[in-house]
C-alpha cells in the first residue's frame, strides 16, 4: 500500500488522555463504513506503556451513520473474532481517526460465544470522568445494537469483514516512525 493509504487509530478516554492507538491502513468503504487494516506484527499500545505486538491481521470497521462503536475482526487463530468498543461517534481529522473509549465492549469469540464485557469499568468511570447522561445512554444503546446485532447474525458481523481481513492478511509492515 502507497504511504497515503496508512492512517493513525487513535482511542481515548473520555479525560482527553490517550488510550489505544496504532496505525493502519485505509482499505476501502462499503455500504457499512471505512474498513482499516493492519498486518500480522502491528504495534499496538495502551497509551505510554510499551508497544505490544499484535500477532494475527485484523481490519477496523468505522461504521457509517453516526454510530457510537467500532468493530475490530481478527484472523485465527486469535481467540477473540470479533471486538466491538462503544465510543463516541468516531471523526476524521486529516489521515487520523480519533474516538473516546466509552469502556463497553461485545465480544465475539471463535468458538460463538458472545459476551458483553466492562460493565463495572464503564460504572466506575460515569463517576471519575462524569459521563453525561446522553453518553451513558448512547453507549448502553450502542452496546445493545451490537449484541444483538451479532447474536442474529447480522452484518457487518457475520460474513461481511471476511474479505476486508483476506485484504488485511496480505499487508505487510512499513517502518514505524520513531
């Protein structure tokens, strides 16, 4: 892929502090979003923490429409298939995608089971960060669209990642930036 095509992922919290990021590269849009890709071997970290190696391909999915999640698909053997964040709408600004984490996430994992995760974390934090109440509300929303949108199968999580991982799995690294 030309340098172009590679843009930052950049999550946050909702105090502004940096939370997970990485960079990817921009594969295409369809009638669900902008799909991102990343190779085998991409660098992802928890805001200052040292880089973890991410050893499968995965693609992002930046769902269209003003959503208020994100949907990361991974190849196997990785455990977990599918991970969707609740966050704030997600927004473009030059080659880079900016999103506050809002702590709930729907998991799916590859042997089918589905599961909703951080719901004590995302308690904890309406306090510390003072979520307001039209953000808890969108993100709990959010959180229940996309159980059961994966619970029946629906896309974009049922098949429609399949080629937009294929296209991932066949990227390879560029020289990260230091």
């Amino acid at each position: 892929m030309v340098a172009d095509d590679w843009v930052r992922v950049r999550y946050f919290k909702y105090d502004g502090s940096l939370h997970w990021h990485f960079d990817a590269v921009r594969l295409g849009a369809d009638r669900f979003g902008t799909w991102l890709g990343a190779p085998a071997g991409t660098a992802l970290q928890r805001g200052s923490e040292p880089p973890l190696t991410w050893e499968v391909a995965q693609v992002l999915l930046v769902a269209e429409g003003g959503k208020w999640w994100t949907a990361n698909f991974n190849a196997a053997p990785h455990p977990t298939e599918m991970y969707s964040d609740m966050t704030t709408v997600p927004s473009w600004h030059g080659d880079e995608l900016r999103a506050v984490d809002l702590d709930l996430d729907v998991v799916r994992r590859r042997d089918g089971r589905i599961e909703r995760l951080d719901e004590d974390e995302f308690a904890e934090h309406q306090l510390r960060y003072g979520y307001p109440a039209e953000v808890v509300a969108a993100a709990e929303a959010a959180a229940d669209e996309v159980f059961q949108a994966v619970s029946a199968g629906a896309e974009p999580f049922a098949t429609e990642y399949r080629p937009w991982l294929a296209r991932a799995g066949r990227l390879t690294l560029r020289e990260q930036a230091g």
